[in-house]
C-alpha cells in the first residue's frame, strides 16, 4: 500500500470509528431513558450486561465534559456535546484535513 493510500485509508477508518461511536451514544441515551422510564428491566443479566457495555464505551468521555459543563438542572447536556463534536470532526475537520494532506503531497 502506498503511503498516500495509508494516510487517506487511516483518516476513513477513524471516521468509521467515530460514526460507530456516535451510534454508541444515541443507543446509550435511548438505553438511559429506558430504564429511567421503567421500560427496560435492569435485573435480566443480558440488559445489565448491554448498560454496563454502554456505561463503560461512554462515560469516560462523557466525564471529561461533564467537568467542564456540569447537568444543568438535572438534564446532562455531556451526550449532546460529544455528538456535535464527533459530527464536526466527521463532516468538516477529518475531510479538510484529508484535502490538505493531499494538496501538499503527504496523502
């Protein structure tokens, strides 16, 4: 594999890493209000098991921002900041970056 080809292949697999991520939150949040809700038994081992997943995939970072913007009124705005953030680093950052590697011939 060329090194232009390995650069440009590592920034699309780290924008496939970070679109999984982003799908790990939203099934995060949806699993929390589920079970503040009452909807999702917490005691069935298999459910434990998928929170635990879920909690140990985002609450480290969920905790880093959470030192910086603390829930506001009870509601945890960590899962909405790290979307956007995962979202601008998708959409605009990784592909500019890409761009730019490729106009002065690194990629």
């Amino acid at each position: 594999m060329p090194h232009t080809s390995l650069v440009i292949w590592i920034l699309l697999r780290l924008i496939e890493l970070l679109w999984l991520y982003g799908w790990i939150i939203i099934i995060a949040v949806v699993m929390s209000w589920l079970v503040m809700f009452g909807v999702v038994n917490t005691f069935h081992p298999f459910t434990r098991g998928v929170i635990r997943f879920l909690d140990a995939m985002t609450e480290p970072v969920f905790r880093q921002i959470r030192r910086v913007i603390p829930p506001i009124g009870g509601l945890d705005l960590s899962p909405l900041i790290v979307w956007f953030i995962i979202q601008f680093l998708i959409e605009w950052a990784i592909p500019d970056l890409a761009s730019y590697l490729v106009s002065i011939g690194v990629a």
